[in-house]
C-alpha cells in the first residue's frame, strides 16, 4: 500500500470512491450494466474502507487515547451504522435495475459528505498524531491482512 499517512491514505480513499459513485451516477440512464460495476466497485471498495476503520484504526486509536465506547470513534461507528442502511437501500435499487435511484443517492451523499469531512480533518490527523514510529506499518499489515470475505458484500445475483 505504500501509506504516507492515515489521511492521505484515507482521503485518497475518499476520492477513488467519490469517482466510482459519480461513474455510477452518470452511467445509470445510459448503460446501466456499466453503471452497475461500477456500484459493485463502490459498494465493495465502500464497505472495505469502513472494515479498515472499524477493524484496525479505530481500535488503535482507542487503545491509545483510553476513549473506547465514546469521543469521535463512537460517533464515526454511529455514522457508519446510518451509511450501511443508506447503502443497503441504494444496493436494492441496483438489484432491481431501477434506474429512479436519485433519493437514495442523495440520502447516502447527504451523509457521506459530512462524516468524510470530519474523518478528513479532525479524526485522520488525531490519529497520525498517536502513531509511533512503525506503527504505521503495522497499520497497513493488519489492513491487508483483512480477508477479502469481510468487505465482498454484493450478493453478485444482479440481473443483467
């Protein structure tokens, strides 16, 4: 992975899935098996990036600030509890082929935006400013080491 930092990582990240949502969004009316993929690779890389957080990151940033249960980390899974439910309900829109997915989009954006600011300015930096030399090697260790059955979610059983 080759990590500089927690938040160029992450906000990079952030980006590569901003593009595959915007892919998406443009795809829909005009080649939906096309805009499909690319909502697998969103949901995927989506749903990957939150078992990193929740899995590595956030544990560690927790042991060392004694703020388990509580402070931005609780906040962040909250959010990620509102994320899936937005996601889980765009996801049945694509299963179905529909097209007319314009609310659940827009939900889902309503939040991500906020939470990806916040991660990106305020939990990011806090957390690169705990790591110790080496740490973040160990980082990128434990985040590769995540089996890939953890965040494959999509059920694969899209039509067309």
């Amino acid at each position: 992975m080759g990590m500089a930092s927690v938040r160029d990582f992450f906000e990079a990240d952030h980006d590569r899935l901003d593009a595959l949502f915007i892919e998406f969004q443009t795809l829909k009316r005009k080649d939906y098996p096309a805009a499909k993929e690319n909502f697998k690779l969103f949901l995927k890389g989506l749903t990957r990036h939150i078992v990193w957080e929740e899995d590595v990151l956030f544990p560690l940033f927790e042991e060392k600030t004694g703020m388990q249960g509580m402070g931005p980390t609780a906040v962040m899974r909250q959010e990620h509890r509102v994320i899936k439910g937005h996601l889980d309900a765009l996801h049945e829109k694509v299963r179905a082929a529909d097209p007319e997915s314009d609310d659940e989009e827009n939900a889902l954006l309503h939040v991500l935006k906020d939470h990806n600011m916040k991660e990106e300015e305020i939990l990011y930096p806090a957390i690169d400013q705990s790591l110790e030399a080496g740490e973040l090697e160990k980082v990128e260790k434990a985040m590769a080491a995540i089996p890939e059955e953890r965040y494959a979610c999509c059920c694969h059983a899209h039509p067309g």
